[in-house]
C-alpha cells in the first residue's frame, strides 16, 4: 500500500494517521500520532480453527519504555508480562470493537497497539482505541464501524476534549466514550462525585466530537479506494429451529415463569428440556433426516439453536409482561444483606455483602507508604499507587472446577473498576496517612460481582476505621432491545447479562457518580437510552446504600489493635542522611530497639508505624532527637562513652556525641577524670558551645535543678 498521511483536527489538537508506512505485512496496519506520543496498531485476520464456537478475538496493547526514552529495570532490562495498566488498556480497545464484529464471525482476529513514543501531555490509550477501528477497515475485515472513542475531562464548569494528565487529575471527571454510527457503545468513567446530568451532558459532549472521528476514517479509506467490508452470515438450519421450538417453547416459557427457582435449579431445569425433548428426539430420528443430519454435521447445533430460543422467549417476557424471570419488576433490586466486621481483628477491616446470589467477602489491609505500589514500570506519568483494591473470582463461585491461576483481564478490570469507585471519597495522605489494600473474594456470582466489590469495599474499609468522606455503592444495569422496544433492567443477574444487550456499571454516593462502566452487546445505543439507565440506577444505589448503611452507620473510631500505629513528622531533607546513619546502622538500631517500621521520604517527610503506639512514639522521639537543633544552653542526659586524660565523651542524642573537659566536670579541681564519671554513666550536661570545628563542648557546670529533672523526665 502507498503511504498516505491524514491530519484531523478538532478542539485545536491535531490527529494524524499514517498508512502505508509501517507493518506491510499486517492486515491492516496505522500510525496514529498526536503531539509526540505515537501508536501503531495493526489488525490481523486468519482462517477460523475448526470447531470454534465464539468469536477469537485477541486484542494487546504494548508499551515499550524506550517511547519515554527510559531503559526498562530488572535483572533483565526488557519490558516483561504486562502490567495492569496495559492490561487495561487492552481491555479499554476490545470492549467496544468486539460488539461491532458480526456475531456469526468465527476467524481468528488479532489487534496488537504498540506505543513508540509517548508525550506525557497525551495519552496513548484514546488513540489506540481509534486506531483499532482504522487497522481493521484497512484489513478489510467484517465490522459495523467505523468507531472511535474519545476522553472528556471536567475542570471547572468546562469540558475538556482529550486532556492531558495534568487536566486529567487537576479536574473532576475522566470519562472515556466509545461510539460507532448506530450510537455510543462503550462508556469508561471515574468522577469526583459528579451529579447525573453532568455525566450525561459529557456523554453528549464526547459524542458529537466521535462523530467527526467516523467521519474522518471514513474519508480515509474512500480516498484509499477500500469498502467496508461485509459478509454474508451462514444460513441456518431453520428445519433444524423450528423443530427445537415446536417441542421446546412451552416448557421453556414455564421454567422462565417459575419464579422461585434460584440460577442453578434453573439452568438443571433447562438443561433436562434440553437433553429430553431434544437431543434424545433428535437420537431417535432416521439417520437421513435432514434434522438428524443437521445436528449430526454441527456437534453444537442443538445447543445454539436452543439458546436462541432461550434468549427470545426470556426477552419476550421482558418485552411483553415486564416481569423478569426472577419474578421482579424491572426496577426492582434484589434482596441485600451486609455485615461489617466478619472476620477476627487480626484483619483490620472487613466486609461481607450479598445482593441476591452474588456474594463478595472483602478485606481490608492498612499498610505504610513503604507498601505503596511503584508504578514507574509503566508510561503513565503517576509514580506510585496509595490504594490497591484486587478482585479474585474461584471456580467455586460459579459452581465449577478449574485450575487456580494468576489473575485474568477480567479480574484486573473488576479490580480497577472498584478502586475508581472509592478513590474520589478516601482521606487525603494528611488526613490518613496509610496505604490502603482491599482485597475482595467472589464466594458466589450471578451478575454484577463488580459493583459487589464496590459495596464490600465500603463495609470493609469502615470497619477498618477510614474515614470515608461518603460511603459508596454500586449497581449494574441491563438492556433488551429489540427493534424500537426498549426496556432497563435495574440490578441485573447472570441470565439478564448474558442474553441481554447492555451491562451497564455504576457507583456512587448519595451525592453523585464516582465511576462508570458500559459494555454493549449491539452495535450502539442513542444518548437518550444510556441517560435514561444512568437516571434509573440512582434510586437503586441510594437503596443498596441505605441497606449497607444497617450494617456499618460511620467508619469505626478505633483502628484495629493489630493495624500498624502510623506517626508523621517532617525533617530538613539534608538531615535524611544523619538518620539513615552508614549503611543504614542508625535506622536499623532505631528500628531493633523499639520494632517499629519507619519510612523516609524525599522532602523529609518520616512515617513510623509500629503495633503498639508506644514503640512509634519511642521511635519518633529517636528520630526527632536525631535531627533536632542543638543550642547552647540546652540540657540533656547523656552516656559516657569513652574517658580520655583530659575528659570523657558523652553521647546526648543517638549519633551526637560531645566532651566534657575536665575542668568542667565538678566544682573545684579534679584530679582525674576517672574519679568523677565511668563509661556508662549516664550524666546530666548542658551545652557550653561549639568550638571552631564545629564541636560539641559541654559541661556540668552551673544546671539548675529544675533543667537537670525536666532533661531527666524528656529522656525516660
């Protein structure tokens, strides 16, 4: 392909796409470029393995640390595994292109997004998505695009289209919005506790400025001579549907209608429907039967063919009594019970919350800032991370065997998604200064765990004893559509999130959203549908939260006795050395002698933590001492270390060590040294001055009583 080069300017910043240049062998292949931050992506397609079911998309997204001109830690010195945030990222490109494949597709699909270059003013993420959607047009692969996604900040009562970190974390929005020309079709947000409106009117606002994006990508390819590609979907075996349909609607409806069966009494239910007036009707046929041949050529025939209908009559009932199987109304959440403090105090806080079937054990964990996550490793300007939340999800919680591996997209995703939602309502490092890690454990899912995980991060992190500036909650909403009937379903289970069309994220406070999370199933939705879900789910999260709110009222006023006792001070950055010590001997001595855990910062800022309060106070007063000013006049207790002919040393504080003379150590001649002080003695001086060296001199001359007993009192 020639190169060809495309500039797209909109909000006074410039998009530039290049094709041609790079990857030739790749599908499809684009350099996406604004500022000095630069994404390849290339799209690739190959013939479908036999037997696939699903639709084989891979989708990856690379950072290489040479784009910030950085060479990359370790023994290794080469970018490893991906770290969480590339995972996200990936996850942020897949989510809206897997929609706008045909369902039908079964080749095998690989998006790989490279960053070469990163300017920190722009973020590589945004242009990656977009570039997905231009990589498969040039690849001439099936999909309902063009797409493109783009990022709203809010500072002020202005939005900002695509803003760079900086606006990013100085505003009170960050909202990604993914749309294709039938509509929006992903949504990604976290908010500063942001009213409904708002973060429709940045929907808006995010979408009109996609449009141009459409319009763009599909001026490029006009002007490379390429159509957007279409395929015909494989004809189905309607003999094949009908005959499943003839004998298995009733009995389906029935079970759909049976409103007491819990997920699994329903799925055996199904399953044996399946199996008996199916699969065993089908066996008993003639092995010339076109059905027989049908089922016998597709071994998964059968098993579509009665999802389907599944899927049809279970929308049906939606659509046409708006009662869901389940039995509730549409708006109607799920009974709720949540418990604070679960588990023994030996974990500082934790947090048990169950909405229907779904049950999510959280914990919380108070940590130093020496635990704070280092995220240098990546091409995100931030250095650290001061509140982890992980997400586990066991076979068991689903009622299944599988091996126990490392954490998947999926778990890193939820994971996030929890951690945004809490972010906007923790304590600031001045008010609390701990790191903070919630960890919570599926027990059971049917539907929505994620927004579980947000709830049981609150209980969880109350119990602890945070103070939360609000508590939050989540809920996730659901969507059947079909043709112009619309219907949101409030607090979705398994069923409603696998046969529907929208799962649809969100938590908050009672004040506002603190973050979003929209996947669709179509090909897009028009903002009047996601504003309405987005209005719906608020009376959802208020009684979710008023419902938590009987377990835990107010964080606890007590930490946990096993969570570390955190004191701060602040100390002159060039005295960092002196409390370190040589090869760390001075720190280290503190840290045997009273057990605590100290922490020292680049501005002087020193964290002490330790179990018992005491221990952290004694390590803060060693500390202070270390670093404190000395004056002439000041008086102290100190030891005598070494004894000399012409008088004794005397540490006064840990590492400052100053000599009496012997003139100075009694009223009236001594005659020596030894006949006043022994190595050990602990002694009452007061600092006399500083010789031209800078020396400490002291004496024991002329300390009133009153100064001896307050040094005394000080020094225990």
């Amino acid at each position: 392909m020639q190169e060809f080069d495309k500039s797209i300017s909109f909000d006074g910043r410039d998009i530039r796409l290049k094709v041609g240049l790079l990857a030739p062998q790749a599908g499809g292949s684009v350099l996406v470029q604004s500022g000095d931050t630069t994404v390849l992506v290339a799209a690739t397609r190959a013939k479908g393995r036999e037997g696939i079911d699903f639709l084989p998309l891979m989708v990856d997204y690379e950072e290489r640390q040479y784009a910030a001109g950085r060479i990359p830690g370790g023994f290794f010195r080469r970018e490893g595994r991906p770290g969480e945030r590339a995972v996200l990222t990936s996850r942020l490109i897949d989510r809206p292109m897997r929609p706008l494949f045909p369902g039908w597709l079964r080749d095998d699909i690989q998006i790989v997004a490279t960053t070469l270059s990163m300017d920190e003013d722009v973020p590589p993420d945004i242009l990656a998505v977009t570039g997905a959607s231009v990589a498969v047009l040039l690849a001439e692969i099936p999909f309902y695009g063009p797409m493109a996604a783009v990022r709203v900040g809010l500072v002020g009562d202005d939005f900002i289209l695509n803003p760079t970190y900086k606006e990013i974390k100085k505003g009170d929005l960050d909202i990604v919005v993914a749309g294709s020309p039938d509509g929006i079709v992903m949504v990604e947000a976290g908010a500063n506790q942001l009213p409904e409106q708002d973060v429709i009117e940045a929907i808006d606002f995010a979408y009109e400025a996609i449009q141009e994006l459409i319009q763009a990508q599909r001026d490029l390819i006009k002007e490379l001579g390429i159509e957007i590609a279409t395929a015909q979907p494989p004809e189905e075996d309607q003999n094949l549907i009908n005959f499943i349909s003839d004998r298995a609607t009733k009995d389906i409806k029935q079970i759909l209608s049976q409103y007491d069966f819990d997920k699994k009494a329903r799925d055996q239910a199904l399953d044996e429907i399946k199996q008996t007036k199916i699969a065993d009707a089908i066996a008993e046929l003639p092995e010339k039967e076109p059905i027989a041949i049908a089922a016998s050529e597709d071994s998964k025939a059968i098993d579509k063919a009665f999802k389907k209908l599944t899927k049809k009559l279970m929308r049906g009932q939606i659509l046409e009594e708006g009662i869901r199987v389940d039995g509730r109304k549409l708006d109607q959440v799920r009974p709720i019970t949540s418990r604070a403090g679960v588990l023994p105090n030996r974990v500082h806080g934790s947090g048990l919350f169950r909405r229907g079937l779904t049950q999510v054990l959280s914990i919380a964990t108070l940590g130093t800032s020496g635990d704070a996550q280092d995220t240098r490793d990546d091409l995100n300007p931030q250095d650290e991370k001061r509140y982890l939340h992980h997400y586990n999800f066991p076979a068991y919680s689903v009622g299944e065997t599988r091996p126990m591996r490392t954490p998947g997209r999926r778990e890193v995703g939820h994971g996030a998604l929890a951690e945004r939602a809490l972010i906007p309502v923790l304590p600031t490092v001045e008010e609390f200064p701990y790191v903070l890690r919630v960890v919570s454990e599926v027990l059971s899912s049917n539907g929505s765990t994620s927004m579980g995980s947000v709830c049981g991060s609150t209980l969880c992190l109350m119990d602890a004893g945070v103070p939360l500036a609000k508590p939050v909650s989540g809920a996730a909403m659901g969507l059947i559509k079909e043709g112009d009937e619309v219907r949101i379903l409030t607090d979705i289970q398994g069923i409603e999130d696998f046969l529907g069309d929208m799962d649809f994220k969100v938590a908050g406070t009672d004040v506002g959203i603190t973050a979003l999370q929209m996947d669709m199933k179509i090909t897009g939705l028009p903002l009047e549908v996601i504003a309405d879900a987005i209005r719906k789910a608020q009376p959802a999260r208020i009684h979710i939260l008023e419902e938590m709110l009987k377990a835990i009222a107010e964080p606890r006023k007590e930490l946990s006795p096993y969570a570390p006792r955190l004191l701060t001070m602040k100390i002159d950055p060039d005295l960092i050395g002196m409390v370190i010590g040589p090869s760390g001997k001075t720190i280290k001595a503190i840290t045997e002698q009273t057990g605590a855990k100290i922490d020292i910062e680049d501005d002087g800022k020193v964290i002490i933590a330790a179990v018992e309060g005491e221990k952290a106070e004694m390590a803060r007063k060693m500390v202070f001492n270390i670093t404190r000013k000395l004056n002439e006049g000041d008086v102290y207790v100190g030891k005598v270390t070494r004894i000399i002919d012409i008088g004794a040393f005397v540490e006064i504080l840990p590492g400052k060590e100053g000599m009496i003379h012997i003139s100075q150590l009694a009223e009236g001649r001594v005659g020596k040294v030894d006949d006043e002080v022994a190595v050990g003695d602990e002694i009452v001086v007061k600092i006399r001055g500083f010789d031209q060296k800078n020396r400490l001199n002291l004496t024991r001359l002329g300390i009133h009583p009153d100064e001896a007993a307050q040094a005394r009192a000080e020094a225990e």
